[in-house]
C-alpha cells in the first residue's frame, strides 16, 4: 500500500509564509510577530520561526493559521512533541467531530512519513473515535494491523490476532466504499495470510497426531485430528473468501475500464 501522508497544513503554512498581513488579521504585538515569524519561515530557521510564532500567539491564540505555521516550523526544527502540541491546539477551532478527526488524521499522517508506527495508530484511533466513518483512517489502521500480521511480507510468520483485526478494518471501508478495488486487494492480501496460518497450524497437528501414534496414546491422537479437522475447515472457508474476493477484483476492474 501506497503512504499517502496527509500534510495538508504544512503545505499551506509555506504558502502563506510572507504573504501579507491582511485588514482584518492580528494587530500589535502578534501582527509584529507573525511577520517575523514568516521571515525565519521563508529563511528555513525554523526554531526562530517557531519562537516568533509562540510570541504572536501569547498576544492573540485565535490565530488558527499561526498554530500551523508554528506546528509546521517545530517539525522542521526537529522537535515533534511541540509541533503536536501546536497542531492538537487547531481543534478548539474546529466546528464538528469530523473536522477534529481529520487533525488527528493529519498529525497520524506525519507520524507515518516519519516511520513512527505506534504514534500513528495512536492518532488514526483518535480519528476513528471522532468519526467512525473515516475511511482513510479505517484503511490505515487495517494497513498497520496486516503489516504487524505479516502480510506485507511473504517470509513473515501469519499472526492470527493481527491479520483478523485487519480484515475487521478492511470490511468498514468495504461498507463506505463499496467499489474502491484496493480495499479488496489488500483485504485478499490478509485472507490468503490467514490461510497460511491455518495450513501451519494444520500441519503442526497432523504431526502431534503421528507423534500420539507412536506414543499408543489414542486421546491424544483422536484430539490432534480434529484439530487438524477444524484447521483444514477453516482453510476451505477463507479458500472460498479468496475466491469472492478475486471475482469482485475482477468485476471492479471491469467496470473501471467501461
């Protein structure tokens, strides 16, 4: 799966940078501020940037665009803990539940492009917890969750508890967009991961089974085939949901090309 990282603000923090002041914006002290602050910003000293805006917003904190530019110039300046507490301040100015989700959005958007896994998941959950039906957040957490599973990697052990929460999440986004291909192929992805786990764990009980032979210990080995039973039934289900799901590919792919 592509990164796709969401860092809207900071792009918008470097536009603004410099621009003037308009009629209606911070006077006094946070105006004076604010234009030095967007001088370091043009000049890429993000530390003093970063002071300037601190400095603008103690003389006026309803300033929605300076708490960006200020989370913006904390993460160039290398410091992450401020540059979150910056960008956790947007959400005394947004209106709704879904707005305020998509700050934890972007700042789990940040993390990702920074290789920090768990603070990511940690943001995406904020997310979700606001708006249940973030479905960029939803396919990210179903991203994290099959790569901790193995999916993303042929050689990896298939970890059960990971790859089943992925297709949980995989399965949300299904339900909000019914015709994006991707959520299927990554869904499929999980599903053939699963069934690797299953045929492992079969395997692993057909030889207790020969091993309970051996022993003359007949519990034992009436135990070990069922579960080696209940492993390969279990194939046989996902063996079917991997064929849905590469009909429903197909069909998408299909439609796409009408």
């Amino acid at each position: 799966m592509k990164i796709r990282t969401k860092i809207l603000w900071f792009v918008g923090a470097l536009a603004l940078a410099g621009a003037p002041a308009c009629d209606d914006g911070p006077k006094g002290p946070a105006q004076e501020h604010l234009k030095k602050g967007d001088e370091f910003l043009a000049a890429s000293d993000f530390a003093k940037a970063a002071e300037e805006y601190g400095k603008s917003l103690e003389a006026d904190p309803k300033q929605e665009k300076v708490w960006e530019k200020k989370a913006f110039s904390h993460k160039e300046a290398g410091d992450m803990a401020a540059a979150e507490a910056a960008i956790l301040k947007t959400l005394d100015f947004k209106p709704d539940a879904a707005k305020k989700a998509e700050v934890y959005s972007n700042l789990a958007g940040i993390y990702m492009s920074k290789n920090e896994m768990d603070k990511a998941e940690k943001n995406f959950l904020e997310a979700i917890k606001l708006n249940a039906n973030d479905a960029g957040s939803l396919k990210w957490m179903g991203e994290l969750a099959a790569r901790k599973g193995g999916a993303r990697d042929m050689k990896a052990p298939p970890v059960e508890e990971h790859l089943k929460k992925a297709a949980e999440y995989y399965d949300k986004v299904i339900a909000l967009e019914p015709a994006d291909s991707g959520t299927y192929v990554n869904k499929r992805i999980v599903v053939g991961k699963l069934a690797e786990y299953e045929r492992l764990q079969k395997e692993a009980a057909a030889k207790e089974a020969e091993e309970a032979v051996t022993a003359k210990d007949k519990a034992k080995e009436d135990a070990a085939k069922a579960s080696a039973d209940k492993h390969q039934a279990q194939m046989d289900e996902y063996k079917k949901q991997l064929d849905e799901l590469g009909k429903k590919i197909g069909e998408l792919m299909k439609a796409a090309k009408k």
